[in-house]
C-alpha cells in the first residue's frame, strides 16, 4: 500500500488547471518563429493549387504578392521562395537568370509587402534537365567546385533582386564560404545566409519533389546529402558552415531528426531553424482528411515538439493554420 506520507511529491498538483498548465509551460510557440515556403510558377496564369501538397499553391509572380500578404497580416514574419523555371538545361541557367521565376517574385513581394522577410531557397535542382543539385560530369557524378559558381551567382542574383536573406539547400562542399564572398565581393555584406547546413537524403522529400519537379532523373542525393544514421556528421557540417560564414544554421527534415536539432542547439549559440519538410505536412493533411487525426492538435503538438527540441525557427507548410490558431 502506498501511504499519503510516500506520495509528498505528487506532479499531478501542477496539471490540474489550465491556468497553471499555462504557468509552467516549458515551451512557448509563435507565429514569430515561423516560416512560410511559398512555391513560384513560371508556366502558370493563375494560381494552381500543388497536388502533392494540399492548401498549397504554384503562384504565378506576378500574383505572390497576394499570399505574401496573407502570412505578413496573419503575423508570420518570413517566406521562403522555392522557384519553378519555364525551362531546364544541363546548368540550370534559369536558377541565376536575373529576370527568372525567383528574382521576379521576390521584386513583386518586397515592392508590396517591403517588411515582410523574402528568404530564396538557392539550388540547382528545380533547374537542371537531370533534377541534381549541381553539375554533373560525364560519369554522372554531381561535381562540387564547378558547382560553387553557379549557386554564388544565383545567390547574388537573389540579393540583387531585393532577397532579405539567401539560404541554400545544395549540399555541396564550400558553398556557404563561396556565397558569402560572392555577396560580399558586390556589396552585400549585410544579407545573411542561412544555411541548410544539416540536410538529410530524406524520403520525405517526396511531395516537395512532385511539386516542384525536382526529383533526380537519375540516382539519387545520397552522395551529398547527409545519411539519415548519422549525427556527428550533421554536427561537423554544421561547425564548417558556421566557419565558412553561416548565420543561421538549419535542420532539415524535422520530425525524424528532433536528436540532431537538439544537438546542434547545444553545438551553437546561433540560431537555430529546423525545416517541417513536405512529406511530415502530407501525413498530417492526409490522415486529417481521412477523420483519422485532430489535425490542430496534431500540427500544435509537433510544431512544439520541435521547438522544445531546440529550433529557434521553424519553416513550415502549416503556417498560415497555424498562425491562425494562436491568434485565436
Ligand atoms: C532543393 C530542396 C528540397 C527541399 C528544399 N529544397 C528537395 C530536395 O533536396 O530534394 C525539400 C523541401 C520539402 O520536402 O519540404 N534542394
């Protein structure tokens, strides 16, 4: 029997109201924190919504300033621009065209919501007829250094378009080193990067692959990016992208990697963002449409669990719900 005496700690005290629920909350969420990824058409007229990835759309750039008002009024302080070229070829040409999908709507977004943070996700793979993220060489292999120079020219493209913060998603060697002195060689030492430094070869790529017709032709990313079994070598590619310049480290996905944002929380005193990615939004969506998860609940408990795991940011498909939520 236990008796009253052994059960002078009893945790359940501080459960029994909502109001004190609240009080020793560990964990706060806000809209402050999040990032909205917004996908860019050039080969449509209107809006179409992302087959692959309910609630969302391709925009055409000429109408994106719509949906970026609609995070910046629901309070969400940043978009990323993800870019759909009208063409492909073997060197992704239309990724650092100054007048391409990306640098049009970026111009678009800041001429009509100029506070808003316009962050372009900078990549070749949405660009290149192979769907790889850098060149590739005659035994197909992805070659790192010839690649540098294209992603710094489709950064300081970015920039020059009017982009707030660059932030690329490639994998290769370098490239952070590369872009900063590509920004700052023009002038634009002030744009920061924020690097997706932790980036696993994830299936949960998957609908984001669909919608943005990026999936390799060939092969697949694992000889770049990083192996889900691994921790310390997110940890090593994090400390090198913070000494080739980094200002903001990323994570990416989320759900599956919440050790690895925990380590890399402890490994830096930058700030740390995490990346919700398509397919972790897909199975919520999918299941709440079934009536087979609270998708509120669902989305609420995962995007703090990603921030209790030590994300500072997260970037997430579910943002304007969520935003919404916590402004109710
Ligand atoms: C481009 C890129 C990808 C994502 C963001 N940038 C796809 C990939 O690496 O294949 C994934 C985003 C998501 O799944 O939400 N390199």
């Amino acid at each position: 029997m236990i008796t009253r005496e052994a059960l002078r700690q009893r945790p359940r005290r501080l459960r029994r109201t909502e109001a004190i629920r609240r009080m020793v909350s560990e964990t706060g969420l806000s809209r402050d924190k999040f990032i909205l990824p917004i996908f860019v058409a050039d080969n449509v007229e209107e809006p179409e919504p992302v087959s692959s990835m309910p609630g969302h759309f391709h925009w055409p750039p000429e109408q994106v300033a719509q949906e970026a008002e609609a995070a910046a009024s629901l309070g969400i302080p940043a978009v990323l621009i993800f870019g759909m070229p009208g063409a492909k070829d073997d060197v992704g040409s239309e990724a650092y065209n100054p007048t391409g999908v990306v640098q049009r709507a970026v111009e678009a977004i800041k001429r009509s919501v100029p506070d808003l943070l316009v962050i372009t996700d900078v990549c070749l793979c949405q660009y290149t007829s192979h769907g790889h993220c850098g060149i590739v060489g005659e035994q197909g292999e992805v070659l790192n250094d010839a690649t540098l120079e294209l992603l710094s020219r489709t950064a300081l493209s970015h920039a020059q378009a009017g982009a707030d913060i660059v932030a690329p998603s490639d994998m290769m060697d370098g490239r952070v080193g590369a872009i900063r002195r590509a920004l700052d060689e023009a002038g634009f030492e002030h744009t920061p990067i924020m690097a997706y430094s932790a980036k696993y070869a994830s299936a949960f790529y998957g609908p984001f692959r669909e919608a943005a017709g990026s999936a390799p032709k060939f092969g697949d990313r694992r000889g770049y990016q990083l192996d889900p079994a691994n921790r310390r070598a997110a940890l090593r590619e994090v400390g090198l992208d913070i000494a080739e310049g980094a200002d903001i480290v990323m994570v990416k996905p989320a759900l599956a990697y919440l050790d690895v944002i925990c380590e890399v929380r402890r490994a830096t005193n930058l700030p740390v963002a995490a990346y919700n990615v398509s397919g972790e939004y897909l199975m919520v969506k999918a299941a709440a449409e079934k009536g087979l998860l609270d998708e509120r609940l669902a989305v609420m408990e995962i995007l703090t669990a990603i921030r209790r795991a030590g994300a500072d940011i997260i970037i997430t498909y579910h943002a304007k719900d969520a935003a919404r939520w916590l402004s109710e």
